[in-house]
C-alpha cells in the first residue's frame, strides 16, 4: 500500500507549525479547537497536506480547520487548492489579498481546451501549470471565485490572528503574515532561507527570474527585515533567525 512519507514537520510555538513538503512549505495555527492554514504545497503535496493536518490534529486537539490563507497563488504554494473545493464545501473561509485576487490570471475550461486543444490530466486541476520561472500562470475562475480578500493590515478574524504584511514583488499581491505574540515572520516566497541554486542560507529574495518585479521585491526584503520578529518561516527553506542571520 503506498503510504506518503511523512513530512518535515516542526513545532516553531506552542500553537505554530511549520511543514516543509518536497516543494514548498506550509504553516499551521491552532487556536481554540481552530486551525488556520497558511498555503497549501503544491498539487502533488496533497496527501502531505492531509497527513500534516492530521498531525497537528493529534497534537493540538484541533477539530476543524477553519481558514485557508494564501500568501500568494503560484502553484507550489497553492496548488494543492484542489482542495479549495473541498474546503469551501465545508465552509472553511479562503482568503488571500485583494491585489492577488485581481491581479492573477483566470482560466475557465472551455478556454483552456481552445487554446492547447487537448486536456491533459492536469488541465482538469483548479491550477494549470506547474510553475516555472517566466510562465503565466492561472487559476479556475471559479476557485478565485471561492476566495475573498483581505485589504487592511488589522489582525485577521481567524485562529492564530496573523497580522498580514502587503509584500509585493515576488508577486503583485504577495502577503507576509506576523504573529506579534509568538515574535514569527510568515514570509512565504517574500523572503527565504535558502533556494536550489542559491547556495546559501540566510534571508533572500528568490532569484530575480522568478520575481514579477524584483526591485519590488528587494524593497519588501528590506520591509521585512524591519518587522520586529524573531524568526521567519519561509515559503521555501528551514525557519530562519532574524537575530543572526541562520538557520536553527
Ligand atoms: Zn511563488
């Protein structure tokens, strides 16, 4: 029987969880019965996901989640929104920014068998593409429709209350998230610890390639250095320090 590996799991707080999957990362809140999940890996991730939920299930006392957060849609960090579906079902809230919400391209089906005519297993995926540094990327019109919008700095409404940081640059509409309380940067791919081919660790934008305007990105760099926590969990590498610079 296929049994998904476990994934790389790490309890950063009492109430926070980051889980590093083979491509991305994502991050766990518990509060009050409650989990917020912070990005969902990517499609292929999906029973990491599940099983990383399950952990922190099992170790919370945790019964529902209750809020899927999106630091930005690209398809190693949403790509497991097949589950958008499936969560909205089940009436957990979906949100993102209300600039990544309106600045990333949609696709409906019929659009798509139009323009490459023929359907690829994938093209029946909320997400069409697996990302690569240049491409376009899209969402099913009716997943965004799934999604609403967050527009303020204010704490969100929902377990763990992260505070969002607008951190444009790696996306139009990227948002960090600070946990004041706990002293933890969410940074998703505004800043990472390390990246294949970079060769190092330590905080870092993604390589300016990857980035839709990379001098944007640089200035959110220097923004979320700023913010005054103690460790950054990235989109993609270990949880880093903020005070000196490392890796735990
Ligand atoms: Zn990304």
């Amino acid at each position: 029987m296929f049994r998904p590996p476990r994934p790389r799991f790490q309890q950063v707080d009492s109430d926070v969880f980051l889980i590093r999957g083979r491509l991305s990362n994502w991050v766990i809140l518990y509060e009050d019965k409650a989990l917020t999940v912070i990005d969902t890996g990517h499609r292929q991730e999906a029973a990491l996901m599940q099983k990383s939920l399950a952990m922190v299930a099992a170790r919370t006392g945790a019964q529902r989640v209750e809020a899927l957060l999106l630091t930005h849609i690209h398809d190693a960090h949403a790509g497991s929104i097949g589950l958008v579906k499936v969560l909205a079902e089940h009436n957990v809230r979906i949100l993102t920014s209300t600039r990544e919400r309106s600045s990333t391209p949609t696709y409906s089906e019929s659009a798509i068998g139009e323009q490459d005519g023929s359907r690829r297993p994938w093209h029946s995926r909320p997400i069409r593409r697996l990302w690569r540094p240049g491409q376009e990327e899209g969402i099913a019109r009716a997943d965004l429709n799934r999604m609403t919008s967050f527009e303020d700095d204010s704490a969100l409404d929902v377990p763990g209350r992260p505070i969002p940081i607008p951190s444009p640059g790696h996306t139009l509409g990227h948002t960090a998230f600070f946990l004041p309380h706990q002293e933890l940067l969410i940074s998703g791919d505004a800043m990472v610890s390390t990246y294949p081919g970079t060769g190092h660790y330590g905080p870092q934008t993604l390589p300016a390639q990857m980035n839709d305007d990379n001098a944007a990105a640089q200035r959110t760099m220097v923004a979320l250095l700023a913010v005054p926590a103690e460790l950054y969990l990235p989109g993609h590498g270990p949880v880093g320090n903020l005070r000196n610079g490392r890796g735990f």
